[in-house]
C-alpha cells in the first residue's frame, strides 16, 4: 500500500512538473531553424522530429505544409491539430510540440558581461533576465546598457540606465528584449590620477564623484603630496585639452587626468 502511494505520489509530481515545463514552453515563439519534436497522444506514426523551414514552415504527415513561423508554441499545436480533425483524419487530436533547438529566438549579450554570447530566448524575457543569462555585469561593466533591434527594417537604439531599474526600482526601464536584439554592457567609464599619491593609475569613475575622492581612490596624498594646486586635464569636444585648477568638492568627468603637485615646504 505504501509503494503504491509513493508511486502515485511521484507520478503527481512528474505531471506537475511537466506541465510547467510545457507551460514555459507554450510561450516560445516558433521561427525558422528551430527544431521540434512533434507528438500526437496515442499516434506513434504522427511522430516526427522536423526543422522550420527559412519560409517559417514544416511538412507534417497527411497535411502537408503547416505555416507555423511567428506562432507560439501552443498555438502550432492547435493549428495542427485542427487540421488533422478538419482533413478527417482524427477525432479531437491531442498534440504536442516539444522544441528541440531553439535557433530562431536568440539575443546576442555582448560587452561587459561574465559570459558574452548568444542565448535561447525559451519564453518571455526582460532586460535583467538576459543579463542574468549572461553571467551579470562584469567588475569593469558601467551602468549604462544599449540595446539594438530591428524595427520596421530599420535599426533602432535604445539606453537603459540599470541603476534606475536595480536601485530606484523603475521596473518599466526593464525592458523586454526579442530575438535578434543585441543586448551590449558599456564598460564603466574611468578616471587618471598620477603625481604625489599613494597610487597612480586609472580607476572606475563612480557617479558624482569628487576630487577629494579620486584622491582616496588613488590611496591618499604621498608624503611629498599636496592638496594645494591640484589640476585637472580635461579633453572638451574639440578634442583640445584644457587645464584646470581643481577644487576638492570639483565633480569629475569621465577621463579626466588628475595631476596632484608635490608640496613645497
């Protein structure tokens, strides 16, 4: 007695899963290159693994050519059924599709990320989804995300500050990315500090930062070092470099090359 409820236990709980997994699935975008493995429930014959054609359609066993390109998943599978039940070939046909590779949904993550590549998009996904795909932001990623698309035969940009989605919980920014979308992390802008300080070198230029606190990035003034004189070579947009006499609280822009005096006295 108490096999047989830990069986039907365990065969509850396999339904239960295979039905979530088939309702992730039924959200698939099916287009060509992707691989599916057809099914229809007490119909071996019918079964059939078939790759979408470029022209988004399969060849199916007694109805020929099925367009099923820009149909989800659970849509193809009534269509089919439909017209095996309209050609008279079966009674109230139970069909199921099950996709093997899914090659026609995919956005490319690209930049500063853990793991660039391509990616399945298996179901409905948002910006924070892909990136998560993708391993996250990597340490020398920025804020600033682009995401390129293609609309109405026309490349279209869009900027997607993160830390409005991950610090002010602006979820709308949250974009939801499609295939064929190319999701690319800008690495993170920077900053120079060289002269009397602890340690010369480029750094990660954070949001509003300050001289002062460039110079404790760069691990605080030398012996030798003073915050008196300290310049700021700036690059304007004409690429001439200008140089300014920089105050503690000045804000830094991005490239900024700080040159900190060595003391007099």
């Amino acid at each position: 007695m108490m096999n047989k409820m830990i069986r039907w236990l365990f065969t509850a709980l396999l339904v239960m899963v295979m039905a979530g997994v088939h309702a992730a699935e039924s959200d698939t975008v099916l287009g060509p290159g992707d691989v599916l493995k057809i099914s229809v429930f007490e119909q071996p014959d019918l079964s059939l693994e078939v790759r979408v054609s470029e022209s988004g359609t399969i060849t199916y066993p007694l109805i020929g050519e099925v367009q099923i390109g820009g149909e989800s998943t659970a849509a193809a599978e009534r269509k089919i059924a439909s017209m095996l039940e309209r050609g008279g070939y079966l009674k109230n046909p139970h069909v199921n599709i099950i996709v093997a590779q899914l090659q026609s949904q995919q956005v490319s993550v690209l930049g500063q990320v853990n793991r660039p590549g391509r990616y399945p998009l298996d179901s409905a996904r948002t910006l924070a989804d892909v990136l998560a795909l993708a391993g996250g932001v990597a340490l020398d990623g920025g804020d600033f995300i682009t995401v390129l698309r293609n609309k109405d035969d026309t490349v279209v940009r869009e900027e997607v500050d993160l830390t409005q989605i991950m610090h002010k919980g602006i979820l709308e920014r949250n974009i939801k990315i499609n295939g064929g979308d190319i999701v690319y992390v800008e690495r993170s802008p920077r900053f120079y500090i060289y002269g009397e300080v602890q340690r010369p070198s480029q750094y990660k230029l954070e949001r509003n930062m300050t001289v002062l606190q460039a110079l404790s990035t760069g691990g605080g003034l030398s012996l030798r070092g003073t915050e008196r004189g300290i310049k700021i070579k700036r690059q304007d947009d004409n690429g001439v470099i200008q140089i300014i006499d920089a105050r503690p609280d000045d804000l830094l822009k991005p490239n900024d090359v700080v040159y900190v005096k060595e003391s007099l006295f």
